[in-house]
C-alpha cells in the first residue's frame, strides 16, 4: 500500500514538475551502473582490491575495539582501585574531624585530582575540580543514594573519569577524577597504526590482484595471439597442453576446433585444386578449337561469327578464372614462394603498364619516386598491377592514371612506397570497401558495373600478393574530389642516392 502510494506521490510529481522523482532518479543510476562492464582483468583487480580493503577494514575495526575496551576496562579498574586507596586515607583523617582548610592540606597531599564533599561544603585544592566538574547524575547516585559510582566527563576540553565514593565518616563524599588523556594517545597511536597497516594491506592486495590478473588473463591472450595466427593463415598454430583442468578444457576446445578448420581449409583447398586441373585440360582443348574457328572466321555467316565472338570471350574469362582458382589453392596450401629481387620502383610499373591491357595509361612518377627501391616478385607484382588495372578498365570507365611515389606523411627517413591506380568510374561505397578485397565478391557494385566480367577473385588475388610482400592495399575516393576509386598499394621500399 505504502509503495503503491508512494510510486503515486512520485509519478504526480514528474507530472507536475516535469522532472524524474527521486526514486526514479535511484532506479536509472543503478541501471546505468548495472549496464557498466569492467575488462575482466580490471575486475579481477578490484575484486582483490576491494577484498583487501574489506579484509584491512575489519581487521581494524576488531582490532581497535578489542584494543579500547582492554585499555578502558584496565585504566577503570585502575582507577576505582586508587580512589578506594585515596578514599580510605580521607576517612582516616576525618575521624579526627579536622576543619576546612586542614581538609584541603589532607586533599592537597594526595597524588590525584579530587574533591570530599565535608559537612555540605565541596573541598578541593584545583577549582576546575570542584561540584562543577561533577557531574549531577554521579552527585545524586552518590550523594542522596549513597551508591558508588563513575561517569566520564570533561575538564577544561579533557576527559577524565570521576569515580564517586560515599563515606561513612560524618556522610562526606570522595571524588577523585582520573585522566584518559594517555588512554586516548594509546588508542590514537594504535589507530594511525591500523590505518597505515590498512594502507600497506589494501596496496599489496593491489598488487596481488595486478598479478593475479595478469596471470589469469595470460592463456586469454595467448588464445587470442594463436587465433590471430590461424586467421593470418598460420593453420597449424595450437595452444599448450596444460596441467590445470579449467585451462585444459579450453586448450583442448579450442585445439579441436583449429584442427576442425584445418580440416575443412584444407579439404577446400584441395577441392579447388584438383576441380581446376580437371579443367584446364578440356579447357585447353576448348582454347585450341575456339582459335582453329576464328582462323575461318571470315569464312562463316553474321550469326555464326557473333556466336564465336561470345565463345572466345567466355573461354578466356574462363581460364582467367581457372588460373585465378589454381592460384589462390595456391595461397591456401601454403605452396605460394616468392622470388625477390631488388626493383627500381618507377621503372618497374612502366614495364608492367606497357605490358597491360592498358598499355597507354599514364604513370606519374615523383621526384623522390623516381630513387625508390623495392624487394619483391617481380612476376606477381605484375600481376597486381595488371589486376588493378583490368578492374579499373571493367568498372572505372577505362580512363585510368598512375601515381607512384612515397608514403604521405610518412617521417624520415622514409621506409614505404604509394602505387595508385585512379579511375573515374562510380567509386566504391565506404560500406564495401573491405568486402571488395574477399573472394568472390561483388557487393553492391555489381549492379552498376558496365559489363559482367569478372567472378570477384582479381581484388582477393591483389590482397594476397601485397601482404605476402610485406605491405597492404587500400581503395578511397580520389585525391581530386572527382567521382573515382583510387586503390593505393603500401610496400616497404628504400630511398637510393640520396
């Protein structure tokens, strides 16, 4: 009912001022909280950090308390015992029934800060000592109920401990006041010692807990470093087998499932493999028939010469396609080696220009350009740039410009090249311009493209061939801000004559 009324008085609230009520300020801070998630190596951290404070915190806590109550409980009992020693001497030297100012000389020899209510006159040699001191509930019990008592009180800004005694001497009352100020050092010493032992705790559990983590989080990371491996290629890469049955059970999972991809990679790979040897011969024989026919090609009707034009063009899209299959089987067995030379960069992309199936396409060199050296397979860089330049021509209008030169913004001294082929074409979307470089390929450009040629191996082969070389390959929109794609290839390179 209260809840009810009380989810009522808040929602009248927000309705009237606009604003979340209290408890709805409450719930969506804890939400929020509840919605925060901490790296698993930063929660191990606190989990031993807040643990070791916890732990210190308590731990003080007792300590302190066993510590002050044995020291309250020894300096009351010792206090009690000396005032009944003091008491007892008082009323010794009342029987004599001394006067006033002889009382105050008896009160003035005792070692203590007292006050002896005599013949209802409060006689004591310190002022600050006298009935204002006394506490009034301590002078009832003690005066009107003739019951010793104690009470704790303040003198001048310092507790002290006022033990009442009655005595049976002519009904005077003894009240001695006994310091705390050394209690209260000795627990404020201890206290500084627990807080510096909570400290020096809560640091090592810290501590503790940074290794704790780091080791915790290690066969995490070499999990992640072995399937950055499998997913650079590296098939064969396994995880140690280990002693502790938490870790082992993910060892042996993910060793399962390596070899299980291994497996498949490889039975793929030899699939390709054998289904594009099996072609190449029929696709030979396919070559030889379609070249004897277009050596009669005059001799045939229109229809017939159409008909053949069409057959010679998809059995050559079709061996491009056979030999781009053998070649990425290639990649995928691991059979891929690379015969490096030294290249002299501009010269080299000339020559594969001139070579292309755009032979007359600009190549535009920079000065620093002209001095850069790379180490690579001169036969396969080729074929990048051919790739490129097949791409540019099928889907980038034809019109194509080269660029080679050094890295931009790259800090001396200079360790990278910059090969961009520009076309002016559509462009690719920022949304496709990873997925183009994956085999078989197409996105959404393909709707847009000129003609159907192509079966989306070109890009991948481009990716497979610069990465083995040590560098990476790009598309963005042209440096001009005219509509294009520009693919930029990254190689490692050195500057000569300089």
């Amino acid at each position: 009912m209260s809840d009810s009324v009380g989810a009522t008085a808040d929602k009248l609230m927000l309705a009237s001022t606009g604003r979340p009520g209290r408890r709805e300020r409450i719930v969506h801070a804890l939400g929020r909280l509840r919605q925060i998630r901490l790296p698993l190596r930063r929660r191990i951290l606190w989990t031993f950090a807040l643990g070791s404070f916890a732990l210190s915190a308590f731990l003080a806590a007792a300590t302190y308390g066993f510590t002050k109550s044995a020291l309250v409980r020894q300096r009351d009992r010792s206090a009690i015992r000396q005032a009944y020693t003091n008491s007892s001497t008082i009323e010794k030297d009342l029987e004599s029934d001394p006067s006033l100012s002889q009382l105050l000389q008896i009160v003035s020899n005792l070692d203590a800060h007292a006050a002896v209510l005599y013949n209802g006159e409060w006689v004591t040699p310190a002022v600050n000592f006298g009935r204002a001191a006394i506490p009034v509930a301590l002078q009832g019990r003690v005066v009107n109920e003739l019951t010793p008592s104690r009470m704790i009180t303040t003198v001048e800004e310092q507790k002290y401990l006022a033990v009442g005694i009655p005595l049976e001497t002519r009904g005077a009352v003894y009240v001695e006041f006994v310091s705390l100020e050394e209690v209260e050092s000795t627990l404020s010493n201890v206290a500084r010692s627990l807080v510096a032992a909570g400290i020096v705790t809560t640091g090592l559990g810290v501590l503790l807990g940074a290794l704790a983590a780091r080791r915790s989080v290690r066969p995490l990371g070499e999990a992640a470093q072995a399937a950055k491996a499998i997913a650079g290629g590296r098939l064969d890469t396994r995880l140690e087998p280990t002693d502790d049955p938490d870790l082992a059970l993910l060892a042996t999972a993910f060793n399962d499932m390596a070899s299980a991809l291994q497996g498949r990679v490889e039975r793929d790979a030899r699939f390709a493999s054998d289904v594009s040897h099996e072609l190449r011969s029929p696709l030979m024989t396919l070559a030889a028939s379609a070249e004897v026919l277009r050596a009669r090609r005059d001799d045939m009707p229109e229809k017939a010469q159409a008909a053949l034009d069409l057959l010679v063009a998809d059995v050559a899209r079709f061996q491009g396609l056979v030999e781009d299959l053998l070649e990425i089987s290639r990649f995928d067995a691991g059979a891929i080696r690379l015969n490096l030379e030294d290249l002299l960069l501009a010269e080299f992309v000339r020559q594969a220009v001139s070579v292309s199936s755009q032979p007359s396409t600009p190549v535009i060199v920079s000065e620093r350009g002209e001095r850069l050296v790379i180490s690579g397979d001169k036969r396969r860089l080729a074929r990048v740039l051919a790739n490129l330049i097949d791409n540019g021509r099928l889907h980038g209008l034809g019109d194509l410009t080269i660029e080679v030169g050094e890295a931009h913004g790259e800090p001396q001294p200079l360790s990278h090249a910059w090969i961009a082929v520009e076309d002016h074409g559509a462009g690719v979307p920022i949304e496709e311009r990873h997925v183009i470089f994956e085999r078989f390929a197409r996105g959404g450009m393909a709707g847009r493209r000129s003609t159907s040629d192509g079966a989306g191996l070109g890009l991948a082969l481009v990716d497979e061939h610069v990465r083995m070389h040590g560098g990476r390959v790009w598309v963005e929109d042209r440096a001009d801000g005219e509509p294009g794609a520009r693919f930029v290839i990254e190689l490692p390179a050195e500057e000569v004559g300089v």
